[in-house]
C-alpha cells in the first residue's frame, strides 16, 4: 500500500472506534468495549509500522482544505524523521494504555465512553503529528486538549473532577490564544502556515512599525510558546497539570505524561528554524525554571500521582530547555525515553493504586515490594530512567540535555550560564524525590499500614508472588524450572506484563548500541549530532545521585517515622509554599474570581451599562418620541384645531348676522332676487 | 436561462400561506403539514439550485428580469423598478441556510396548539419574505421584502411569546423599523444619483434604476448627485457617500445586532417562542451582515474601506462585550442570545478585513452561527418545554438522566465556544486571520478579538458544568418531566449537528460557493 492510504487507513480506524464505542453507549455490549479498543490500536501499530518502513525521506501530501483564492489553506500531511518516530511512539504507549486499562477500567459502568475517548484522543494526536502546517496543528491541538478535558472529568459527578477539567480547558484556552495570535504574526511575516516553507521562504519585505521583522518573529516564536506553556505545563501556566490527575490512571499515563503534554516540544521541533536567539534563551530559561519548581513541589507530595505530575512538569521543562538551546535531537530523544519511562512509572502507580483500593497517599503505602514483585521491579527500572542511571535510556537522553546545557552556558559565560545550573540542580531534586517515592511506596516498614487498608488481594498478583517466591528458592520438588517460569508467567497479570514492558523498553538497548555513550544513539544521526561531550559530566551527575540518594533515603526514613507517632515535623514555610506551587494556583483562583464573581467584579460594571445605559438610553429615545408626539398634539389642538376651530367661529358668527337680516320682511326680499336677476341676465348677455 | 426556479422559492410558501388561509379550521391538522411539505419542496428547489449553481461565476446567475412599474417623474425622467431575481456566491449561501433552518422550524413548530391558521400562514409569509429579501438584485424589491419581514415576526413574537411578549415585540418592531427607515433614505439617495445607462438611451430619458448591478457601477453616477464622488456634497460636515454608509451601518447594524444597538434581541429572544428565535437568531441576523456586504460595501466601497476601523471597532466591543454580558446571564435564553452578540461581531471584524481571508471569514462565520445559533436555541427549548424553567442554576447533573442530549448540548456549546472541528472554529479562525493581515485595521482589533475566544469557552464551559455534571439534582417536580429528546428533537437537532461537523471539518463545502463572488466584490 502506498502511504497515503496507509496514513488514512490509521487516522479512520480510531476515528471510527471514536464513534462506534460510543454509539454503544448503554447496550449489552459496553463490556467488551475494551476488547474492541485494544484491537483497535494494535491494528494501528501494525499499520504504523509498515508505513515506517516503506516511506522513507520527507512526504508530503496536501489537498484542499480552505480554497480562499488569495491564500489557500491546504491540508497538508507531512511525514518526515521527526513524524515518524511520533507516531510510533504515541500509538505503541497507546497500545499498552489500552492493554492496562482492559483490566483497570473494566468494572466501571461507562467503560465505553473512556476507551471512545481514548480512541479519539490517539485520533486528534496523530493528527496533530501529521500536521503539515500551523493552522491544522493547532487545529489537532485543540482537540487534543478536548480530549484531555473529557478524561479529566471522566467522572462528571466528582465535583473536583469537573473543576480540574475546566481549569485545564481554559488555561489551555489562554495559551492557544497566545498562539493563534502567533500564528497569525508568523503568518504576516512569511506569508505560509506551511512548516516546509519556514525554512527555505524569507521575510516578506514590509515596513514595519515599531519593531523590525527579526524582533517581530521573536515575538511570534514567544507567543507561539505562550501556547507550549499551556499544553506542556510551563510556568506559569503549568498549575492544571497537577490537578489533571483527577482523571483515570491510565488517562494521566497516556495524555498527562507521554503523549499530549509533549505537543509542545514538538511543535518548538517543527518551529524550530525560526528560533530567533533572543526568543531561544527566554524558552530555554524559562523550562529551567519550571523544572526547578516542579522539582521542588514534587519532593513536598504525598499523593502519587501528584508526585509524578510535577515531575512530568520537570521533566518537560528538560525537554523546552533543550528545545531553546536549538537541541532538537537531544530534545526529541528525552521525550522518547521519558514517554516510555514515565508511562510506565504512572501504570505502575495505578496498579498500587488499584491494588489499594484507591488509595494514593504514599505515606499509607509501604511494604509492597513483596506483595507486587512485578510492579516493583518496573517502578525500579522506570525510577532509574527517571534518575538518569547509566543503562537506561533516561541516561542516555538527560546526559545529552545538560551537557548540551552546559555547552550552551559555556559557550558565551554570563547570563546563560544560569540555564545549566537550574537544569543540574533540577537533576539532584529529581534524585531525591524518586528515592523518597520508591522508599515509601515499596520498601519494607515495621507497622505496615497495608494489611489494614486491603480486605481481599488480587489474584494474578498473588499467584505471580507465589511462583516468583518459589522460582527464587530454587525449591525444584515435583516439576522442572522451565515448568515453574512457563507457571510464573502464565501467573503473570495485565498490569504485571504492562509495566515491565514499559520498563523494559526504557533500557538503552532500543536507544543506542552503547549503554553509555550518547553519540551512537540513531536520534543524533537522523536529526544531527551533538556538538561536544564534556567527560566530566557523568561524574558530576553520578555525585548528584550519591548525594541525592543518600539525603533522601535518610530523610524520607524519618518523615515515614514521624507519620507514624505522629511527630510534627520540622516541616518549614518552604515546605509549605512548594507543596502548594507557590500558591500560584491560589493566586489564579482568586484572580478569576476577583474578575469574574468576586465582591467588584469586571461583570457589574457591564451590566450596569447595559441596563443604565443603552437600555434606558432607549427607553429615553422612547419617551422623547413620547415628548415630541406631546408638542405635536399641542400644535394640533392650538394651532391647526385651533385655527379650523376659528373659521368654523367665523362661518357661524357669519351666519348669525344674515340670521338677523331674516325677519320676515318679504318686500326686501323681493327686491334683492328682482336685482340678482337682471344682474344675472345681463351678465348672460354680454357674455 | 429564465427558469423561474428563483420565483418558485417566493412563491411557493406564498401558495402555502394561500393554502392554510383558504382551508377552514376543521383541517387545522393539515396546516403544520402543508407549512412542513412546503419547506421541504424550497429545501429540494435550493438543493437544485445548488447543484446547477456555476461555482466559478461570480456574478449573478439565474436571473429572472421583468419589469414591474414605471414611473414617470415628469417629462424628464422615470423611475424603473424591476422584478428581478438571481443568485450569487454571497446570497446562495444565504438562501441555503435559510431555507434549512426554516425546515428545522417548522418542525419545531408542530409543538404549536393554538391559533394554528395565523400561526402558519405568518410563518409561511416569512419564509417568502426572507427568501426574497436574499434572492432580490433590485433595491426596491429587496427593501420591500426587508421590510415586510418585520410584520410576521412582530406577530410571531406578540401572538405565540411569553409573558412580557407585548413590551418585546414592539421594541423589536421599532428598533428595525427605525433602521429601515434609515436605509429607505439611502436607498432614495443612491437611485437619484444613478442613471441606467441602457434604459436612458432607449427611453431618451433619464431612467432612474433600483438595480443593484446598475447602482453599484461607478460610471452610472451622475456627476452633479449627491452622491458623486468628484463634487462631493457635505451632509453635517461628511461628505454625502460617508454618511449614507454610516446610516447603512446603523440599519444593518440594528438588524446584526451590533452593540450598542443590540437591546432588543435578548428581549425578543426570551418572550419568542422557540422556532421563532430559531429563524430570529438562525437567519433574521444574518441580513445584516448580508446589507453590509450586498448593499453598502458594493454601492459605496470608498465609503466602507474608509470606516474599517469603525466597523472593526464594533465588532470587536460586540464580542467582548456581548461575551462578557453574556457570562453574567442567569437566563439560558439570554445567555444564548448575548452569546450571539457576541458571535456576530466576529462578522464585521471579518467584514472589516476588507480582503478575501476576512470576507470569506465573515461569511462562514454567518453560516456557522446560523446552524450553531439554531441549535442553541433548540436547546433551550427542549429544557424550557418540559420545565417551564429556564434558569441554569434550576438544573444540575442532567448528563446521567439525558445523555443524548448531553452528547448534542457539547456539540453546539463546544462548536460555538470554538472548538476546532466544528464549524465556530473556522468562522472565528477566518475572520481574525483576515483582520490581522488586512491593511486597513491596527492589529490590535484581532489581537483584542483572540479575547473573545477564550471569554467564550469560560462561559460556555460554566454553563455546561453547572447544568451537565455533578449528581442529577432539581426540584421535585422537574424529576419526572425531564426525559431524554424525542426523536422529532433528535432529528433536528442531529441534522444541525451534522451539519456544523461537515462544514467544521471540510470547510469547503461553504467556501467554494461563495469564494469566487466574494473575491469579485472586493474588485
């Protein structure tokens, strides 16, 4: 097949699945729903794949979308390096959600909607992927937003649900304010939408006022980013993302850690020639930022997911820096690895979850590492990735970020030295809160809170324990050791072969040839390479993680003892502000309510010109007609009435002195016909 | 080609008008049945027209021409008026939407229990109207049809409308009539400056002509007329081409509605019954937007290039503002209706473009808020026909109790907060994008209009998290009256879903008609 219908035939499928899982809203049907999806989104990596191997180079196609004869909008697929490995990687993970959710969904009533949702979601961000210019990605973009939206509030009658899901629209709203408005000043300076045009097309020529066209595509590159703030969580727009974990597990591994939330880097990716310096450093600066912060707030959660949220923030901070620093590859590559880590860590934290009964406070956690083997060891896999430990991907990925950071600092000392810096203090806090994660989800504790919490234990997790226990004592009575491991995994659950998987695929291996060496992975010969390696960093990373390590895991220790006796913790006003991200959450509420509901709101004022002021200014218009239609019965009654009134007087009083000529005088009457007839008849005559 | 397919679409629901008033009351069931058969055959005539329709042509096609009245203004000149009809890329996106929308609204009027005969009849004579005024090319003839709109309507409103319907029907009569008003001023200006050229030659008199083909060319101006553009005459310190605009603006304006002079629609949108504010919002609307571009830009463009910014100004303070009275509402009814306040802005930010992009925009934007307003308007009246209630904080939690209407309440919200996919999308995305690479308007009129947008999603999203989510929660009484649609609700509000995702996604349906004739009036 050629691509064309290849690409079509993998948008339609989960189109379709959209619509049909919907349709079997409230039949018998809806359990098997999960069955259709998962068939549904391996078909799609099926098709995916065959495209990837028979399309290499860039493709275009382009129909017409918007024939306005001036500047026709087309609607442009474009498949090139960097779609390519998007729309693997977005279906793959999509595959495995689905898998997981098969299980982790199964028992809620509107299962459908969440896989119709699901579908759609994959839809719109394959869109998105395959968008060949700004107009459609933004376009797909917003639909993916949607999509998230309804995941988030999946559960419309939790009332925190809905408030989260609304937060997220409208602050996404904002930022894609930010870049339709870039879109249009980059439309205004190139004359294209079209992201092949960008590289090759000049400034058109123009007067400009104000600025000059180089400092006007700064400002497009800037607001283009307003809308990256937005959908990839950076500051200060990034406080939705933390509150997004309302939705289901599954939902948050697949948008809210590797997929959606990256549509930003990748938009900078297709943008990126037009990266002016001056607009790069204010998006690199920027992500460093933000991965400080969410670093921060991340080490003060006690909720998992939460815990993961803000580092999902962080880590998309890494990945807007390198996108600033004009890293394309490095940038493309962390987003890679930490899709496969982070959705793993996310599945893993909703198999504990779900093996808790839904409890998601780490501190009543503990003590699982032998309840789920599994789960614990792809957690340990995926947390390692996260750190950036040597022979997983995530180290391959983060050591090419911040030596090209540190590159990027080095380069020109200064003010942009302030970028690496951030982005290794960022490394040590990612060490320190995965360690304080791991130690208090998983690893043993003396009082365990656990066998409180459950009442019944899962089966297949229990039944992997036992085999996996036996495999471990090597206790060879009655069958073989290959028996035992075909045992082992056939006791294997859903959520057991997910999250391995996952975790499986955040090693080198699928990366690079070397475990240790970022120049062989095939990311920086499709996309470039990478321009200097300073040997000293994996040192001074590797004293990061020792130090980290060693902090964290004593200090957690403590803050587990304290929960227990219930010991106030010397737990400062620091502690405080970054758990709660600096209040900027608080100051947006209060902000939108001071505007829109508060005491003096914006909406008084506007009501108050509505009624006061045109309504009545109306009504004023009204009842002047109403004066003037009083002028104009005076007139009449004084004037014209008056005057009429006047001549019918005259006729009368007229009338009055002939009546008293009438007295009965017959011979005066007499005399004045005889005269009024010969006048008569002398007239006759001489006429 | 004179085919008297255009007549047909006048004088069929006039036949049908006919009809309803000659058969007596003891057939008052066939009534909403002939008013139904009628749109039906006007929604296969457009459909044929549309098939037939030369998309490439940007000039009128179809044309019937006969005359109708002469009138001799002394020994010097006559006065031509003409029945002539014909269809451009402009007016058959109009005729088309119209006559949709008058289909969903006569089956939305099988709800009507009393005083059937005047109801249909009325309803009839307003779809022969509203066609007529879109189909007409002479001025006289679009005037007359302008204007005979504003007496069904009145009586729509003041016989069928709610409680207050009395106070809202003559506040809407008196609002458009003074706008016609001043358009019958400009009309009588523009027809003594013009002579037909043709007809001069012939008669070998002065032939005034209501022509817009004849109006709008340059070289049909007298010199010494008032609306010459060599002598110009001063009206009140303007010359006379800029004031007749700015009276057009306000005519149309009124009928748009453009703030300031929207107070009568949230007034006649409450007390209307719903297919009334379905035709009021879905087309009566759009005849404003139709007059800027048919009327003022193509007789006196010198005059509306000028006022660009004027006319960008409106709109953008139409669409904060209607947005933001719009979020302050308590009303369904007159959310909707500030909501399209604030819709219809976004036409004349699009109309102030004054290039392709933006036209295109403006006239998308019209169609889209056609089918979008027409929904929203259904919306509320399924609620309002099972509670008698239309407060949104009266309703909570709907989305367990009625998901199918959920599923079509997030179509129309989410389309008219502008959610790419649905056609609000393209409509906004137009019209900004024409602004802001438009010469004529400082960029911050779009860039104030991007507002707009995200003003729209937070009082659409409000709106549908209170009503929709959370536990399904009401009084007492509304428990059991509120049931999921009928399948009559479902038919239209699904086929206006239909449509809104069709024109949404493949945006071109739309602009392929109107394209070439709005590319040829900007020449």
């Amino acid at each position: 097949m050629n691509p064309e219908s290849l690409v079509f035939f993998n948008l339609q499928i989960y189109l379709l699945g959209f619509i049909f899982l919907l349709s079997l809203n409230n039949t018998v049907f809806v359990k098997t729903t999960g069955g259709i999806s998962l068939v549904i989104s391996i078909l799609g990596v099926i098709v995916t794949s065959s495209l990837l191997v028979n399309t290499p180079g860039t493709v275009i196609l382009s129909y017409d979308w918007i024939p306005i004869s001036e500047q026709p909008v087309h609607f442009t697929l474009l498949i090139n390096a960097q779609t390519r490995f998007m729309l693997f990687l977005v279906q793959i993970i999509a595959c495995f959600v689905n898998l997981f959710s098969f299980k982790y969904m199964g028992d809620d009533p509107g299962v459908n909607r969440f896989f119709a949702y699901l579908n759609l979601f994959v839809f719109s961000m394959l869109g998105l992927v395959l968008a060949g210019n700004l107009l459609q990605l933004y376009f797909f973009w917003e639909l993916v937003g949607f999509c998230s939206y309804l995941l988030i509030g999946f559960w419309y009658t939790r009332k925190t649900a809905n408030a989260a899901a609304i937060k997220a629209f409208l602050l996404n709203r904002i930022g894609d304010a930010f870049f339709l408005a870039g879109i249009f000043l980059l439309f205004y300076l190139y004359g294209t939408f079209r992201f092949d045009d960008f590289a090759h097309l000049p400034l058109i020529e123009r007067n400009y006022i104000y600025l000059d066209a180089g400092q006007l595509q700064t400002l497009a590159i800037v607001l283009l980013f307003g809308g990256v703030m937005a959908k990839s969580a950076q500051l200060p727009l990034q406080v939705w993302l933390p509150d997004a974990m309302e939705g289901p597990t599954p939902a948050s591994a697949l948008i809210h850690a590797a997929t959606m939330v990256v549509a930003g880097i990748f938009l900078l990716g297709r943008v990126a020639p037009l990266i002016t310096p001056d607009a790069g450093f204010f998006i690199s600066l920027t992500g460093a930022l933000t991965s400080v912060m969410a670093g921060l707030s991340a080490l003060y959660q006690n909720d998992i997911k939460k815990v993961l949220a803000f580092s999902t923030v962080s880590q998309l901070g890494f990945m807007v820096t390198g996108m600033g620093m004009g890293e394309t590859a490095a940038s493309l590559f962390h987003l890679t690895t930490h899709a496969f880590f982070k959705a793993g860590l996310f599945l893993c934290a909703g198999a504990v979850i779900s093996y808790l009964h839904h409890e998601q406070d780490m501190r009543k956690m503990g003590d699982l590492v032998r309840k789920m083997p599994a789960v614990f060891a792809a957690f340990l896999l995926c947390s390692g990735a996260l750190i950036g430990l040597p022979l997983s991907g995530g180290y391959l990925s983060k050591e090419s970020i911040l030596n090209a950071a540190w590159v990027y600092g080095l380069e020109s000392a200064g003010y942009r030295l302030l970028v690496p810096v951030l982005l290794t203090i960022t490394s040590f806090l990612t060490t320190c809160y995965v360690v304080r994660m791991v130690v208090m989800v998983f690893f043993q504790r003396e009082d365990s809170p656990v066998e409180i919490i459950l009442d019944t234990t899962k089966k297949t997790v229990d039944g992997a324990l036992k085999t996996f226990k036996d495999l471990l004592t090597a206790d060879n009575k009655g069958s073989s050791g290959e028996d035992r491991v075909i045992q082992f995994i056939r006791n294997l659950g859903i959520y057991d072969t997910v999250t391995l998987a996952l975790a499986f695929s955040s090693l080198w291996f699928f990366y690079s040839s070397h475990p240790l060496h970022p120049e062989d992975v095939w990311f920086f010969n499709e996309f470039g390479g990478i321009k200097e390696m300073y040997d000293w960093l994996p040192w001074l990373v590797g004293f990061i993680f020792l130090a980290g390590l060693l902090i964290s895991y004593n200090s957690t220790l403590d803050e587990i003892r304290r929960y227990y006796f219930k010991e106030p913790g010397p737990r400062g006003r620091f502690a405080r502000l970054a758990q709660r991200q600096f209040y900027m959450d608080d100051l947006y509420e209060r902000l939108f309510r001071k505007i829109f509901t508060g005491e003096r709101n914006i909406l008084k004022p506007v009501s108050h010109i509505e009624t006061a002021w045109i309504d009545a200014a109306v009504v004023k218009a009204g009842k002047s007609s109403l004066f003037f239609a009083k002028i104009a019965g005076k007139l009449e009654k004084e004037i014209v009435d008056a005057s009429v009134m006047g001549f019918f007087a005259m006729i009368k009083s007229l009338g009055n002195q002939i009546r008293k000529w009438g007295k009965g005088n017959i011979q005066l009457y007499l005399l004045g016909l005889i005269v009024a007839l010969t006048a008569l008849v002398f007239i006759l005559i001489i006429l | 080609m004179e085919s008297g397919i255009l007549s047909s679409l006048i004088l069929l629901p006039l036949l049908g008008s006919l009809l309803i008033l000659i058969l007596p009351r003891a057939y008052k069931t066939f009534y909403k049945w002939i008013c139904l058969i009628t749109q039906i055959l006007l929604l296969i005539n457009v459909m044929t027209i549309l098939g037939l329709f030369d998309r490439e042509n940007p000039d009128y096609q179809f044309i019937e021409h006969s005359e109708w009245f002469r009138l001799s203004l002394g020994s010097k000149s006559i006065l031509s008026i003409d029945y002539i009809l014909g269809v451009d890329g402009l007016s058959i996106s109009m005729v088309a939407l119209s006559s949709l929308v008058f289909l969903i609204a006569a089956v939305s009027s099988f709800r009507i229990s009393y005083r059937e005969k005047t109801y249909f009849s009325l309803f009839l004579l307003l779809t022969a109207s509203v066609l007529g005024c879109f189909l007409a090319v002479d001025f006289f003839l679009f005037f007359v049809f302008f204007e005979f709109m504003l007496l069904p309507m009145y009586f729509l409103i003041g016989i069928w409308g709610g409680e207050n319907r009395a106070y809202a029907s003559l506040k809407f009569f008196i609002y458009t009539f003074s706008g016609s008003v001043l358009i019958l001023v400009v009309m009588i200006c523009m027809v003594i400056s013009n002579q037909d050229e043709f007809f001069t030659s012939e008669y070998a008199r002065l032939v005034y002509s209501f022509d817009f083909r004849t109006l709008k060319d340059t070289n049909n101006l007298i010199s010494s007329s008032i609306l010459s553009i060599e002598n110009p005459v001063l009206i009140f310190g303007l010359p006379a081409r800029e004031f007749m605009f700015l009276l057009l603006l306000i005519g149309f304006g009124i009928k748009m509605p453009v703030v300031p002079f929207h107070t009568w629609l949230p007034d006649a949108h409450v007390e209307a019954p719903t297919p009334v504010s379905v035709i009021l919002a879905g087309i009566l609307l759009k005849i404003g937007g139709y007059g800027i571009l048919r009327v003022a830009y193509e007789i006196l463009p010198d005059a509306t290039e000028k006022y660009a910014v004027l006319i960008g100004a409106l709109g953008l303070v139409s669409v904060i503002y209607g947005a933001l009275n719009a979020l302050n509402q308590t009303d369904l009814k007159k959310m909707i209706a500030y909501s399209s306040v604030s819709h219809m802005g976004f036409v004349f930010i699009g109309i102030a473009a004054f290039n392709s992009i933006g036209f295109n925009g403006a006239v998308f934007q019209m169609f889209s808020h056609g089918i979008l307003s027409s929904m929203l308007f259904l919306i509320a009246g399924v609620i309002y026909e099972r509670t008698h209630d239309r407060n949104i904080s009266a309703f909570q939690g709907l989305a367990k109790k009625m998901p199918v209407y959920t599923l079509l309440v997030a179509i129309a919200f989410f389309g008219s907060l502008g959610l790419p996919s649905l056609s609000g999308f393209i409509g906004e995305f137009l019209t900004l994008h024409g602004a802001f690479q438009s010469d004529h308007l400082p960029k911050l009129i779009p860039a104030f209009g991007i507002i707009g947008i995200v003003l729209s999603a937070i009082y659409f999203l409000l709106t549908f998290q209170r009503m929709f989510f959370g536990e399904f929660n009401t009084r007492e009484e509304y428990r059991t009256l509120l049931k999921d649609l009928t399948k009559t609700e479902i038919f239209m509000l699904g086929s206006l879903a239909v449509l809104t995702i069709l024109t949404g996604v493949w945006p071109n349906l739309i602009i392929r008609y109107i394209n070439s004739s709005l590319t040829e009036i900007l020449k």
